[in-house]
C-alpha cells in the first residue's frame, strides 16, 4: 500500500517506523514524523494522546507485522520452498536494499529495543511482541517444510537473530559482506533439519 493510500494515523505510524529505522528513537520527534506523513502537527495529539512512546510503540508493531506477513511473500516467490531458500530471501531484501539504496536504514525494532528497551517497559514490551510477531510465521514455514516443530522455533530465533546481527555488521562496514556470509553459511545447517526428518522417517 502506497503512503498516500494510508489514512493520516496509518501515515504516521509509517513514517514513524520509517525515520526510527534510519535515525534511532532519540533523534527521531514528532514533528519530523508529522512532517514526513505530511500530516498537521496537531492531529499527533489527536491520534496518539500516550505521546511519542505510544507512537514509537505503534511503529514498532508496525515493523513487527510487516516482517511477519513478508514471510508468505518470500515462500511465494520460491519454486520449491526450503529453509535456506526462506532465508536467502529474507537476507536478499536487505541485500538489494543495501545495493540500491545505501546503508542508512536498519531495522525499527532493533532500533527501538536498543534505544528504549531500559528506559521504557512499554515499548521493550512492543519489541518482544514485534519479534514475536515475526518469529511465529518463519517457525511455522519451517515446521510445513518439514522442520519438527521442537526445533523450528529455535530456528526461526536463530535467523532472526543471525539477520539482525548481519545487518547491524553491514551497516558498520558499509559492505553486504556479513549479510551473504550468513545465508551462505546457515542455509545448508537450515535445510539439514528436513533431511533429518526425512531420514528418521524412513527408518
């Protein structure tokens, strides 16, 4: 959905998500979010009455759910689905991100959580709930791929994290590297977990 399809409370959930990812929670005021919804300054107050933690809050569930819901976007765009192909996709969106666009945005809810998680227990509350939000989904692709389901939730953590860290490293170096090292390298361990399956099946 295009920013100019969103409502002006959706627009600023949005741009909020969107400046937070790039700028962090501290640099990030409502009047930057207002201006980069192209909402009125006052309509803030209006929709978010809780003030920027309740908007930063509402951001980060926002980037919860849209990693969440890429999920069945990735495993649609696969011939034949495996876990390293899911996370080979989930990778290559920040890969050409990178590619294209430069390094100057990160993901929202890291951002948050190292910003605000101490601070503020509402919005380390949001974080866990966003992280959630997108581990449920990558566990349940890994456990219809043939993942027992004992270990596909501690692999979906295991990439999401090995994710987060590769993305943190590329912004650092300014360089893809870390992200295609860790698809690279986890892919095969990932898609070892079906064949293991497979084979005490058929013993």
């Amino acid at each position: 959905m295009a920013v100019s399809e969103r409502g002006p409370r959706e627009r600023m959930v949005f741009s909020a998500a969107q400046l937070i990812r790039r700028d962090g929670v501290a640099a990030t005021g409502m009047r930057e979010v207002a201006a980069h919804a192209g909402a009125p300054r006052g309509s803030l107050q209006h929709y978010f009455p809780g003030g920027k933690e309740q908007l930063v809050n509402e951001a980060v569930g926002w980037a919860g759910r849209y990693a969440g819901n890429r999920v069945a976007r990735f495993l649609a765009a696969l011939p034949e689905p495996t876990p390293g192909a899911l996370f080979a996709e989930m990778v290559r969106q920040w890969t050409d991100e990178y590619e294209a666009a430069g390094f100057a945005g990160g993901c929202p809810v890291a951002a948050a959580t190292v910003d605000c998680a101490q601070a503020s227990s509402s919005t380390r509350e949001a974080a866990s709930a966003a992280f959630a939000t997108w581990t449920g989904p990558v566990g349940q692709a890994l456990t219809d791929m043939g993942v027992p389901e004992e270990r596909a939730g501690a692999l979906a953590t295991l990439m999401i994290s090995a994710l987060e860290g590769a993305i943190l490293i590329a912004r650092a170096e300014r360089d893809v590297r870390a992200l295609t090292a860790v698809a690279r390298e986890l892919g095969p361990l990932l898609d070892a977990a079906t064949r293991a399956t497979t084979v005490r099946d058929v013993g």
